[in-house]
C-alpha cells in the first residue's frame, strides 16, 4: 500500500475533443471563384454539418445551387458586348465568403482556439476543380442537345 498522502498516479489527456477538421473562410472563397458557388456552399455545408448544424448545412448547400443557377441564367441573358466575368466570378465569390465570415468565423476560431485541426486548403481547392469539371460537362452537354436540335 502506498502512503495515504500521495496523490493517485493517472494519465494527463491531451486529447483533442474535436476529431474533425474545417475548411477556413478563404478555402470556401478560392472554392466559389474556381469552382462556382455550388463548391462553396458544398464547403460550407461541411464546416455545417460538423458543426452539427444540419439545417444551416442544407440551406448553404440549396443556396450555394441557387445562386450559380441563378447566374447561368443571368450570364445568358446579358448582351454579347457586357463581360459577365466579374458578374460570375468576383460578386459570388465576395458574397460566399461574406456568408462564411458571418457564419462560421466564431465557430473556427472556438475550433482553433481548442487545438481542431483545419481542412487542407489544396482539397478545397481540388473540391472546387472537381465542381468546376462536373459544371463544365453539363454545360457542354446541354450545348451540344441545343445544337442537335436547333435551338442555337
């Protein structure tokens, strides 16, 4: 038996609580501009779902879909003598990572701030080419039905 006066020996945990990791603000920003809103709010919905905040997951996800949908159809609708790069590029992008600065800044700061370990910013960015090629097929696809049936 040991003396009555030593503390008991145990085991000092370190672990870290959150085993998940985030994507950071600018990650979901260089995932808009490359690979259009859809990848952005896909990122969001991430960081969201880990967070365990399924319904604000959902709604960046429909959202991040609606507005890229939204400037397909405004790009189309824009004259041939208007660049539209700026329009789909830049303002989708400022606004997507608007969003998940007012959303998400205060969860990943509480994450880092608890030793959470952050998302690769180059799988972010290998997510967003992704979306970019799966965005590009269907529009080709599209293109190429329109002009076997004479639409353009």
């Amino acid at each position: 038996m040991s003396d009555a006066y030593t503390p008991p020996q145990s085991e000092l945990i370190t672990e870290n609580n959150n085993s998940f990791k985030l994507y950071k603000v600018v990650s979901i920003a260089v995932a808009t501009f490359f690979g259009s809103s859809i990848a952005g709010g896909y990122l969001m919905s991430q960081n969201f779902r880990r967070l365990g905040r399924d319904t604000e997951a959902q709604y960046s996800l429909y959202g991040g879909i609606a507005l890229t949908l939204l400037l397909f159809v405004i790009s189309f609708l824009l004259p041939d003598n208007v660049s539209g790069s700026t329009l789909t590029t830049i303002i989708p992008t400022i606004i997507m990572q608007q969003i998940a600065k007012h959303r998400l800044q205060n969860d990943l700061d509480t994450h880092i701030a608890a030793n959470g370990e952050l998302e690769s910013g180059w799988k972010a960015f290998g997510i967003s080419l992704l979306f970019l090629a799966i965005i590009a097929l269907i529009t080709f696809g599209i293109a190429i039905t329109a002009a076997s049936l004479g639409w353009i």
